[in-house]
C-alpha cells in the first residue's frame, strides 16, 4: 500500500514571531526547540497533527532575512523558500507586540508572488491590546488576520478550523472507511538516527542520502540546532531518518541552547533502533566519540560506524588501521561493530551505509533458540568451567533468551548472580562469535535458585 500523501503547512515569517511555539502547539508535543533568542531554528522542522479530523505535514522554517545567498542567513532563507514551494497553505506569522516592520512588509509582498495560499498569523496577541495591535495587519494585504497567542493556547482552536476549511479536498480514503481497510498493512519504518561530534558531516550525509539540500551545511561547526526527522526510502522499505545536533564534551556545554541541542540528540538516540555514529575520518577516534558510542551501548542500540570525509584521508590502510584498533581496545562491548567509509560530499561509497544498516538491524532483532543456545552453553562450560566464589564452585543450570533488540539472555543456576565478570564477558563474547552478532549490544541477565531453607 502507498503511503497517503499528507496536505503541507508550512510556517514561515521573520525570526522571534513565535513560529517554533506555534509549531509545537499544532503538533501537540514539544518538538521544536524554543528561545527567546533569535533565529534558533535553522533547518525544516517537519512533524504530523490532526487538525479539525485532517491529517496535515506541518513544517516550521527558519525566520526570512535578507542576506546574501553564501551565508549562513542566506542558506536558511533559501531552506525556508524550498519549503513554501512545496506548500498547499503557508501560515505567515507576525509579532502583534512588535507592529507591522518593514521585513514582514517585505516577505508579504514576496509570498504574494509565490501563488500559494496564504493565512495571515498575529501571533503574540494575547488579551485585548494584543487585538487590537493585530488589526494594523491588515495592511499587508494578505486578508484578515487571525489573532492568537500560541505560547498561552488563545485562539488554536479557531486556527485549526481555518486551516482545515482552507486545505484542498480530503482524498476519497480519507474521507470514508478505515485507513487501509483491505490493504495489506506496511511494517513500521526503521527508525535511524544519525549521531556524533559537531562538524563530523551528519547534515551532509542526510542530504546526500535524500538526494536534496534539505539541511543547511556549511563549514560553520554546529550549524544544526535541533533533531531534524525525515522521511527516506531504500530497497527494503521506509526508514524514518533523524539528523542530529553535534554533541560535545559536556564539561564544554554552556550555552542553555546547546543544553537544549545535545538533549534533544540524546533523546533522538534513545527512539531510535539503529544509530549511525559519524566520526570524522580526518581526525580519527576522539575520546568524545568513544563516549558517544558507549552511551549507544548502554541504550541498547544497534550501531554502524561511519568515517566521514574518506576522500580526504592520505594514507587510508594506516588510518583504518589505527581506527580499528582504537575501536577493539576501547569498546569491547560492541566488537566487531560495522565500519563504513565514505565522503558525504562527493557521495562515494554512501551506497554502502543503508545495507550496513539493515544488516545491523537484522542483527539486533536476532532469536537464537533455546535447545540451539544450551547446546553451545553445555559445550562453553566444558571448555571453560564455572570459577570458585567462596571456596565453591557455581552451578550454571540453563540460559534462554528473552527477548531480542538488543538480544538478552537469561542464566540460571545456583548462585548464579555471584558470576564474576570475566565469566560474563568469556560467556557474551562466545554468543557474539558463535551466533553472529558482531557490534550489537548483548545482555546477560543472571538468575539465582532460592534456598529454601536459608531463612529457617
């Protein structure tokens, strides 16, 4: 079944209107970062809401401004007109508080020439003074303006119905009978999240995966700001893609915004099932991407190790090489994670990540059965016996697994919880090799038999 094609709403105006918080409202989550400095958003934040019964794609842009196109500004309008282009209703915000300024006169007069429908947004209208000042919109000649405050709530419900009244006719499966009633039902998208330190070239690799300029890129470090989720599709089927904030050092996180940036990050990790960590090839390993990388782990999350900006590393044998062993000593808990090089800029070997991503995914969602796993732990305890904790020896009785992503085992046996560590690692390391599961976290949880008597 093909996925119904959703009516766009884009908001757009200049910075500090409140298109973020309105954005947000619409959508009902918390979804878009919000501050009250300027031109927090950079790239489309895109997110789906129910509107009077209608489905609609909502997209928040960055704020227009008038810059050259090589600069940073520049690229956000250039980002923020690509998404009016697209729009069936573009909803054009203005500060009520702040009166008619000459950059909402200037982008009035530009969306009028765009053809698109357009709904005239006096945002920050709260109480009666805030209608009032809404009224002098009239003057920009995009028809009656709808008076609200997004941060306070006031006036949503009306917004919604006109947004509603306004979009093209409801497609006849919308209209009548249950979505997908005789259809056969597609699996849920893969759920992938690119991750890593600031400059590592994730926005490049989004885009060059989508075959667009859907993020802003730049040579700038930390131009992307907020966890930004597309929609992508391979050979296998949909993946719902997520590009990150760059995530730093934490000791070096001032800012409230980048607190807000790495947070959102981390949350955009923990939804995800596979997580790409993007290291920047010409740099090698650094410390904060081993941190990431454990944090991956600890999540619980299956990973695929991309080195970026291949094209520009000389001795790529040594290098690969160096990384290799960087990986193998530091993060053992993830051995034999996949390991992809690329150049998100000229594209090369990109073609090779979403395999290595649904490899790893098969992986993480991997069952192993119960008489094939007690077969291998009979022969793992011949080769390598239980050790002695107080002067007794352990009974390990039987594992079973008891769930998949990531896959987690369960051991039972006397005393089983007293198992020292390096018997865990031997045990996990032989279900990595002997099962297949390279990079994926493994979890061994340990099952004690009760003593009956030990109370009396």
């Amino acid at each position: 079944m093909t996925e119904e094609k959703l009516p766009v709403v884009v908001i757009a105006g200049r910075p500090n209107v409140g298109k973020s918080t309105l954005f947000n409202r619409l959508v009902g989550q918390r979804r878009a970062l919000v501050s009250d400095m300027p031109g927090v958003t950079r790239d489309r934040k895109e997110g789906d809401a129910q509107l009077r019964g209608r489905m609609v794609r909502l997209i928040d842009t960055a704020g227009l401004e008038e810059s050259a196109p090589d600069t940073l500004f520049g690229r956000m309008r250039a980002s923020s007109e690509s998404a009016v282009a697209q729009a069936d209703l573009v909803l054009f915000c203005i500060d009520a508080r702040a009166g008619i300024t000459p950059a909402d006169a200037h982008f009035a007069n530009w969306l009028r020439r765009q053809d698109r429908p357009v709904l005239l947004i006096a945002n920050k209208a709260e109480g009666q003074a805030g209608t009032n000042a809404a009224l002098e919109a009239y003057s920009l000649g995009l028809g009656t303006p709808l008076a609200l405050s997004a941060e306070h709530g006031e006036g949503i419900a009306d917004l919604m119905g006109e947004i509603a009244d306004r979009l093209p006719d409801a497609p006849r499966a919308e209209r009548g009978g249950r979505p997908g009633e005789g259809d056969e039902r597609p699996a849920g998208p893969l759920r992938l999240a690119i991750i890593g330190r600031p400059n590592a070239g994730k926005s490049t690799l989004l885009n060059c995966l989508l075959g667009e300029e859907r993020m802003i890129t730049g040579p700038e470090a930390g131009l992307t700001r907020d966890s930004i989720s597309v929609d992508l599709f391979d050979e296998v089927g949909p993946i719902k893609l997520v590009d990150t904030a760059g995530m730093r050092k934490r000791a070096r996180v001032e800012e409230a915004l980048e607190r807000m940036s790495v947070s959102a990050s981390i949350e955009a990790l923990k939804m995800a099932e596979v997580v790409v960590l993007t290291i920047d090839a010409t740099l090698g390993v650094h410390e904060q991407d081993l941190q990431i990388a454990r944090l991956i782990e600890r999540e619980g999350r299956a990973c695929v190790l991309a080195l970026n900006k291949w094209d520009a590393v000389v001795n790529r044998g040594a290098t690969r090489q160096a990384i290799s062993d960087r990986i193998e000593t530091s993060l053992a808990q993830m051995r034999g994670i996949p390991v992809v090089a690329f150049s998100a800029l000229t594209g090369a070997g990109v073609n090779q990540l979403l395999p290595a991503v649904r490899r790893a995914h098969e992986v993480w969602n991997s069952r192993v059965t119960t008489g094939e796993l007690n077969r291998w732990f009979e022969d793992a305890l011949d080769r390598h016996q239980p050790p002695l904790v107080d002067g007794r020896r352990l009974k390990l009785r039987y594992m079973t697994q008891a769930k998949s992503r990531p896959p987690t085992f369960i051991l039972f046996g006397t005393r089983a919880e007293l198992l020292p560590e390096a018997y865990k690692r031997y045990l996990v390391n032989g279900l990595r090799e002997t099962f297949h599961l390279p990079g994926t976290p493994i979890r061994l949880q340990l099952r004690g038999t009760k003593n009956p008597y030990a109370d009396k």
